[in-house]
C-alpha cells in the first residue's frame, strides 16, 4: 500500500477523471442505471419547484440530463471538479467547477433538492460533506446519495485472498458510518440494490473500470504476472466469463 497524501490522491483522482472524460458516457452502464432509479425516487418525493436544484460530482450530466429529462420546467446545475467532465455537456446548463472536498460555495444555498450519484465514494471526508450538503437544503428539501458500499466486489476480493495478492480496488463506505451524525427522523429512505457486471475476462473486467476513470488505487499497479494469476483463479461462469457484483446504496435525507 502506498500512502500518498490528500493533495496528492486528489490530483490523481481528478486526471483520471480528466483523462476519460471523452468516454466516460459511453461507459457509465452502472451510473445511467441508478440515475434512472434516483429519477423514479425524485418523482415520488415530488420536491418544491422553488429552490435549486443540483447534482454533485455530475460528471457528463448523466443524472442531471435525465432529472431534467422527467422535469422538463426544471434547470439542474451541475458541479464537478472536472474541467473536462463537464465540457462533455453540451447543453447550455449552468455548470460550477469546483473541488467537493471543499464546502460548497457560499452563493449556493437555499436548495430544494441535492443529488449525487457515484460521487461521495471519492471524496476525503464524505460524513462531513454531506453535513455541509444537507446545510444548503430548505426546510421540506431533500438530499439523494448513491454509491458502492463497502460488500462490493466479493469475486475480486476473494481472488485476491486466496493468491495472497493485494486487493488493490477501493474499500468503500458503510453506509452506517455515512450518515451516523442524523437524526433516524431525517433518514427518509435507504435502500442496498445488488448489481451484476459481466465480462470475457478480468482484463476487459479492470478495462472497463479504467473507461470511466474509477482507477485510482492507493496500490503499486499489477505486474503481467500478478494480473495473469488473478485472472487464472478468478471464479469463472459456465462460459468462462467473469462478474463482478456491485452492491449500490441510495439514500434519501430530509431537511425536516
């Protein structure tokens, strides 16, 4: 495990997000996916039109486009942290470059709804974040969290284990440990959805997760060697293709 520190991760981060920016949409099958789902969570809450409306760590605009999509009166601002992310957008939306691991700019306040899908995971201090998000809300506003949690990737972790290599993906969050400073009353909905991706072989596996720029790793990169051996031990379906199994999380907090 290499430690490098927070300046340095970060930069690493946002290059990688940087640098697949150009494919990221084509990519994202697991962020259209729960951007669909978040979309039929926010028709159900129905949340006030007055108040603005913003998704965090927007990427493309894949969740923001659909929001608007199903609420055709309704702008969402974009924030990312990514110049060439949010270029990728090509509608006139209003778009904020920013750094998350910052408070949010003092100009926004008073929304009505906060989202973010995919982006919480890869922030520095994510249970302080999301205080400083639910902040900005209204009173009746809602804030709308998705992202892997800490059961994801048991095949990969498993692999791992057994060749006594280093698991070298992201260990992410317990959802307990997220949003252990709100009150139950606030915690409007919370919900795990397992989720399966499918491939020829651990190489397009590891491919597909460097498309969309999610490579950042705290690990020393595979050797051939190591990569060979994962994919050797690796359990294999009846047509020797290989899952990966994702367990997402979305979460509803209210601003009572």
């Amino acid at each position: 495990m290499i430690e490098m520190d927070s300046k340095k991760w970060n930069e690493k981060i946002k290059n990688n997000f940087n640098d697949s920016a150009y494919r990221y949409f084509e990519h994202s099958n697991i962020q259209k996916f729960f951007a669909k789902k978040i979309v039929q969570l926010i028709k159900e809450l129905n949340p006030q039109k007055k108040g603005e409306w913003i998704d965090l760590g927007s990427g493309p605009g894949i969740l923001a486009d659909e929001i608007e999509k199903k609420f055709s009166s309704q702008k969402v601002s974009r924030i990312d942290f990514s110049k060439k992310m949010l270029l990728e957008n090509k509608f006139s939306s209003k778009k904020i470059l920013w750094d998350l691991n910052n408070d949010l700019p003092p100009q926004i306040n008073n929304c009505s709804l906060l989202t973010s899908n995919f982006c919480i995971h890869w922030l520095n201090n994510p249970e302080k974040i999301i205080k400083n998000w639910f902040s900005k809300l209204v009173s009746g506003g809602f804030l709308i969290i998705s992202y892997p949690t800490k059961d994801c990737f048991p095949e990969w972790k498993d692999t791992c284990r057994k060749i006594d290599i280093e698991y070298s993906g992201l260990n992410f969050l317990c959802s307990k440990e997220l949003l252990k400073d709100f009150k139950s009353t606030e915690i409007h909905y919370s919900e795990k959805f397992n989720y399966l991706e499918n491939f020829e072989d651990v190489y397009k596996l590891f491919r597909s997760i460097k498309n969309v720029g999610a490579q950042s790793t705290n690990c020393k990169r595979k050797t051939v060697k190591e990569l060979k051996k994962i994919q050797k031990f690796w359990p294999k379906n009846y047509n020797n293709t290989v899952d990966l199994s994702w367990q997402i999380q979305i979460q509803i907090i209210k601003k009572l």
